[in-house]
C-alpha cells in the first residue's frame, strides 16, 4: 500500500484528494496545513487518517511514501527539500519552484536520493492531449517541429477571485517574482519545453499591464505577456498569455516540415492539417469537409469517454499521479521528464527577469543560460 500525504489544504488540495482516493493501492495517511482549520476541514471531508499543523511532525508520524505540495509556490523548494531528506517521493503543484536554481536542486537531490519527483502539469495527460503526443511521435509531422504556439489564457471575469487578488495588496502572489504569470504560465510554457530539443534557446519576452487594469489602477500585476522562444536554425515558438483575450483560449498549436496538428484544450478537440494544397478550386471545397470530419470524429470520442465516464476535468490530472505512482512502484522514468521540468523553469526565470528589467520587444533576446544572478541563484 502507498502511503501519500497532501502539505497545502487549499482549494487544489481537494482535487489531489479526490483523485488520490480513486487509485487503488493508496491511502491519504496525512494532511498537513499551518492553519489547522484548513487541514482539520480536509481531514474531515475525506478518508484521510490524521491532520497536521507541521510538516515535521507529518514526516515523523504518518511516514508517507508519496508528499504532494499543493501550498502557494513561495513554500515548494522548502518543503520538498524536507520531504527529499526524509526519503519521501514529491509530487509539486506547479510551478515547480519559484526560481530554476531551486529546481535543479531538488531534481540533483532526487536523483541522489534515487527518489522521483513531479509536477503538476496536468494538462499535458488529458485524453486529447496524449492522442496528439501520439500522433507525433508516430512521425505525423514529417520531422522535428519546426514552430510551435501556445495559448493560455486566464479569465479574470468571476469577480470573487479577481476581488482576491486585486483587492489584497498583501496575497502572495504579489511577492512572486513574476507575480500573476508565474503562478499561471507554466502550463503553456511546458507545452513548448517538451519538444524543444536545445537546453539554452533564445527568449524574447514583452509584457505589459492590459488598459483594464490600469483604469482599476492595478499597475503592478503584468496580466498581458507575449514571448517569442527559438532555438538555432531550428524550432521557433510564440507563447501568447492574456486576461482580456476573448474567446480566452487554452490551445496549442505545432507545425512539423509536411503537417501541423491544433490541439483544444477547452473543447477537447485535436484537429490534424494537411501540409499540401488541393489544387485549384479543391482547396476551397475539400478542407471543409475534412475539417467537418474531423470535429465529428472528435465529438464522437469526447461521447465514448463521457459514456464510460472518463470524461472530466480530472482526466489530466489523475493519469498524471497514476503514472507517478506507477514510477514509484515499478521504478521506472518519470511521466515528466526532469529535462522539461527545468527548461520550463528556466525560461520563466529569463521571462521574469526581462520584464523585471524593463524589457520591450525591440530589446535583444536572452539565451536562458544568460539569467540575472538575482533570478538565479540562492541568496
């Protein structure tokens, strides 16, 4: 039987709580939160053994195999280096840590320890998202990706939490260095990392404060960012965040030397394009009809999952712990490679260090290698 703990007993604590329950072989033996209110309310909602105020005493009493980090970021390195020391297996909501020189060191302490560690990048374990990794590695493309574009956009519309956030000049996103895209930007940034083949590409970044917030005088809080990611002579990508975009999208976009492929986050929809032309008067008739084919296609397995009822919004997020827990079983490879954990990390810190600096999209690109020593090693 694994024994898991959850340190963080805020909202995300509830769907790792949910989904954990569901995997056979497991239990929830602790639950952890420096509120005790926060962790005794999670306790009590589901079959978990005992709550903790203190990480230590977690570690010491319950003895979990597997700790998942679902605390604000602020407190990642910290509490899984703990969890590393005491011999535990971490699984860390994202973003991974607040800068990479942290990263790297808790993947260097795991790999001592010949513990696996994880993030929780979950939207790269949905259903239409491994059909499209499929598709690639069955060489759909025609070769390595030539350019990629991720979208991620976050709706700020539901007024409690933009309330939350932008009424409380002390919440603690305000203290991360890139404040609300660096609790936000990771999912759409390791789309990109996965299929980058260079650890040092270049990173142009460009991000401002959107009109909306600044007539809310709201200046502090980058909600609108665009970066340009390539790597030499090869693969080129555009990440593209916003608050104000509508429709606000989740998509990402990847282009090989003979077709592309469109994968829709928020519809579950994966759309495969032709890389050559129907000649003449064909091009106007004949995409159509593929396109209507394919979106069919689509609806029919999104119907098959919902059918089977494995279709939810915990589909990502459940095959990604299951996988996890599988490596720590079996002792085989991650299900996230610690090569894309870094790299992801690496680029956020370039990012955040750009725009830290003032930097316009005129300005010349950095190589991720090329951080500022403030964003990149301990102090």
């Amino acid at each position: 039987m694994l024994r898991v703990a959850i340190v963080g007993c805020g909202k995300i604590a509830d769907g790792h709580a949910s989904v954990i329950q569901t995997i056979a072989g497991c239990e929830i033996v602790g639950v952890c939160d420096r509120e005790p209110l926060m962790a005794k309310q999670l306790y009590e909602r589901f079959p978990i053994k005992r709550c903790f105020a203190d990480v230590s005493e977690l570690l010491d009493e319950a003895k979990p195999d597997v700790v998942h980090i679902t605390t604000p970021p602020e407190g990642h390195y910290e509490i899984a280096k703990q969890c590393l020391e005491q011999g535990c297996h971490v699984y860390v909501e994202k973003p991974f840590t607040v800068h990479a020189w942290q990263a790297q060191e808790l993947i260097e302490l795991a790999e001592k320890q010949r513990l696996k560690l994880t993030v929780g990048h979950n939207y790269q374990f949905t259903h239409v998202a491994r059909r499209m990794r499929a598709l690639v590695k069955d060489g759909y493309l025609g070769g390595s990706p030539v350019h990629m574009e991720s979208y991620y956009c976050y709706n700020l519309a539901d007024p409690s939490y933009a309330k939350a956030l932008l009424g409380d000049k002390n919440h603690w996103l305000r203290r991360l260095p890139g404040k609300l895209l660096q609790n936000v930007i990771s999912h759409g940034i390791a789309r990109i990392a996965e299929f980058l083949t260079s650890d040092d590409p270049y990173v142009l970044a460009y991000g401002f404060v959107s009109p909306l917030f600044r007539q809310i005088n709201e200046n502090d809080i980058v909600d609108e960012l665009r970066v340009i990611i390539g790597e030499d002579d090869r693969t080129t990508a555009y990440f593209t965040f916003s608050t104000q975009m509508k429709p606000s999208i989740h998509e990402f976009r990847i282009y090989g030397p003979k077709n592309g492929l469109i994968l829709d986050d928020d519809h579950d929809i994966l759309t495969r394009l032709r890389g050559k032309n129907f000649k003449s008067y064909a091009e106007k008739f004949i995409p159509p009809v593929s396109f209507a084919k394919q979106n069919i296609a689509n609806l029919a397995t999104n119907l098959k999952l919902f059918l089977k009822r494995d279709f939810h919004l915990d589909s990502g997020i459940r095959y990604l712990i299951d996988s996890f827990y599988r490596s720590v079983r079996e002792d085989t490879p991650v299900p996230i490679p610690y090569r894309e954990i870094l790299l992801t990390a690496k680029i956020m810190d370039t990012i955040f260090a750009q725009l830290a600096n003032g930097r316009t999209r005129y300005d010349m690109a950095l190589r991720v290698n090329a951080k500022s020593s403030e964003s990149m090693e301990p102090h």
